[in-house]
C-alpha cells in the first residue's frame, strides 16, 4: 500500500504533486525497503575530503545496515572499509578519529592495517588463521569536488555521470580549494530521514519556523529555484552580508548576495556562499528516526574572515538547527493521524517534488521528472563569480 502511493506521488509533475503518505515516514517494511533499494544502490555521502587530511584518520558511519569506515591509509589514499571484525563481529571503530598505526579490534585485538589486511592475531596458539582470507571486505569510495562518497553497489554509475551538470555550480564557490574544517557535528533526532531532507531542502517553512533566525537574513520571500531533476536540485536566495557591519565604526547597509542550497540526494544538502560552504548529512537510524551531521568549511586564504563569521553566527545556527528539529519532530508526530494526509505541494517547494521523483527512480526505475532550468541558472554559468 505505501509502495503503491509513494510510486504514484512520485509520477506527479510540479504543480500537480502532491506529499508523500504519512505511512512512507513510520512504516517498518517500507524503511526496509528504502534501505535496500534507496542507500544499499546509490552514492552516500560521508563528509568532505578536508575533514581526514591526516593518514590515520578516519569517520565511521552506517549504511544500509552496512558499518562502513573512511580511512587514510599512510599512502594517502582514501579507502571505505568494513568497519566490522573479520573474527566475532565486533565494531572497530567509532565516530572519527585517527588510528596512529593500526585498526585495533576492541574485543579480541584482531590487528588490521589501515588498507584492510589482517595483521596479527593475539593467541592464536595451534590455530593457523590464513590473513589472506581474514581481511577487511572493501566498498566503492568516490572524491568529486571535495566530497567524498560511498556506494555498496559495485554498479551504481561513476560520480561524474551521476552528478553531472552541477560541476559549474561547486566550481563558481571553489570547493574543490576548501581546505579548512570544523568537527562534524551529529544529533540523533526523532524524524523519519525524508522529513529531515525535505526541511532542508526548500526555503518555504524560513517565515514560519526561523522567523527570528534564517528569516532576518534569507527571507522566504528572496527564495527561487535555479535548477534540478530527479537526480539532483539547486535551489538558491538571496542573504544580507553583514561583513562589513562587523568591522568598524561606521555600519553602512549589509549587501545583498545570492546563496545556492543543493540537494544531492539521497542524503546531502550542501549551502554555497562566499568562500566558505556548510552542509547537512542525514542518515537513516530506523523508521522513525535518523542521524544528521553538520559540517562548515572554507577556502584555505579565506580562514579568518570566513571563521570568524562562523564564530558569530555559531549561536545563531544553533538555534537555526534547533528549530529545524523541533518542527521536523512534530512532523513525525503528526505523522501517526490516520484521518489526515498531506497535501498539495506548492512552487516554493518544487526541490521536495524532485526529491520525491529521485525516491521514485531508486525504488521503481522510473524516472518521471523532467530537467527544469530557470533564468536564475544563467548567472552562473561561464567563469564569473555569482553576484
């Protein structure tokens, strides 16, 4: 029944689409369903490549049911490895870090190299335990501006293929160049993981829900959309930049520029502004709930200005996040009605329609969803930066 009605809503072209099923944020077989098709068949994001400069770091994460580790071996190479012990099955490594030297089973003291091969095993006495066939099993790990990518499927398409078009968008903010980067930050929150994308995703709940926060800077009002399809959305607006108000006596007008929101989905929100980028990861954790990590980053030149923003606005996002959680947590109440359905979906939230065609594509191989491009695209293509 779910199935049914998420494919039939995601037939729906904008302006005549309507919002998913309550049942498609709770149900447990349809959760399952979403994990295989959905996150165990495309690329999942897992943070930027800045995030793990050093060799021994790494990020641990779980898809799909799937406990997955990012490691920089010594080479400097990125390698996605299982991040669960070839011996009992105990995980090896949490959150992020750096391994110094080896990956160290917590149980037994399995001993791992940082590209995956058994090394030692402690009391092994007469058994001989062949490390050739004990290694780490080894997924598909893509860089593609600056993000880095993980897919359990060995025939999901190249990442150039399946992000193409958005190049000029990452290239015009010069991600690729951001080496500087804060902790990611993870909350757990009790939302099912599409009510979390689809809040990030539109700009239509600022006057509402961030009314004395996003709203005082990037009013609904200034929200557009740029670009998309079922494979990915750019949405966009414009913000009052209050550099210049923050030095100095004099406090002339804050300008205002054009910020780019894209949805790279399943799974990743990334914000684009001047020399600097923040993004959104959400993971789901269960039926009716999900994990999402924040992440904020900037041009290597652009640090002390650019942190120092973010340093002044860190409260402010805070309670920007906060908010965002709450309303996202209420949703998934209101969610347990079973005489209410959603409704129409309006222009301001067209990137939830291609979200909801991109679910359609995983789940049923088909794709509805046609390219849309607006006159906001064209400033900016070529080479000049977006003003």
């Amino acid at each position: 029944m779910v199935l049914n009605e998420v494919r039939r809503i995601a037939a729906q072209p904008p302006g005549r689409a309507d919002a998913l099923p309550f049942d498609a944020y709770r149900d447990p077989d349809y959760f399952e369903v979403e994990q295989r098709e959905v996150f165990g068949r495309d690329w999942v994001f897992v943070c930027m490549d800045a995030d793990l400069p050093q060799p021994g770091d790494y990020h641990a994460l779980k898809i799909a049911d799937e406990h997955v580790v990012v490691l920089r071996g010594a080479d400097g190479e990125l390698r996605a490895l299982s991040n669960v012990c070839r011996h009992r099955g105990a995980v090896l490594l949490e959150h992020s870090g750096n391994i110094k030297n080896n990956v160290v089973c917590p149980y037994h003291a399995w001993t791992y190299t940082d590209t995956g091969l058994l090394r030692g095993v402690p009391f092994s006495g007469d058994v001989d335990v062949d490390k050739r066939e004990h290694c780490l099993p080894e997924f598909r790990l893509g860089t593609w501006c600056g993000l880095v990518f993980v897919s359990l499927n060995d025939e999901a398409p190249p990442l150039e293929e399946r992000f193409r078009g958005l190049e000029r968008y990452f290239s015009r903010y010069q991600v690729e160049s951001y080496e500087y980067t804060t902790p990611i930050g993870i909350e757990h929150w009790q939302a099912n993981w599409k009510l979390a994308m689809e809040n990030f995703v539109e700009g239509y709940h600022f006057f509402a829900v961030h009314q004395k926060t996003v709203e005082t800077a990037a009013s609904t009002r200034d929200c557009f959309y740029v670009e998309g399809r079922a494979d990915w959305s750019v949405t966009g607006g414009i913000q009052l930049d209050y550099t210049n108000t923050l030095i100095g006596w004099v406090k002339p007008k804050p300008r205002r520029i054009r910020y780019l929101s894209i949805c790279l989905p399943p799974n990743l929100v990334v914000n684009l502004y001047e020399g600097y980028m923040g993004w959104v990861r959400v993971l789901p954790t269960g039926p009716t709930t999900c994990e999402t990590a924040t992440g904020f980053c900037a041009v290597q030149g652009g640090i002390p200005l650019a942190y120092k923003l973010y340093q002044w606005f860190s409260d402010f996002d805070k309670r920007t996040f906060a908010e965002d959680r709450a309303i996202c947590e209420s949703v998934q109440r209101g969610a347990t009605s079973r005489r209410s359905k959603g409704g129409r979906l309006l222009e301001l939230e067209r990137a939830v329609v291609d979200f909801h065609q991109y679910l359609g594509k995983q789940l049923f191989d088909e794709d509805h969803s046609t390219h849309y491009r607006t006159h906001q695209a064209e400033r900016f293509d070529g080479t000049r930066r977006a003003s």
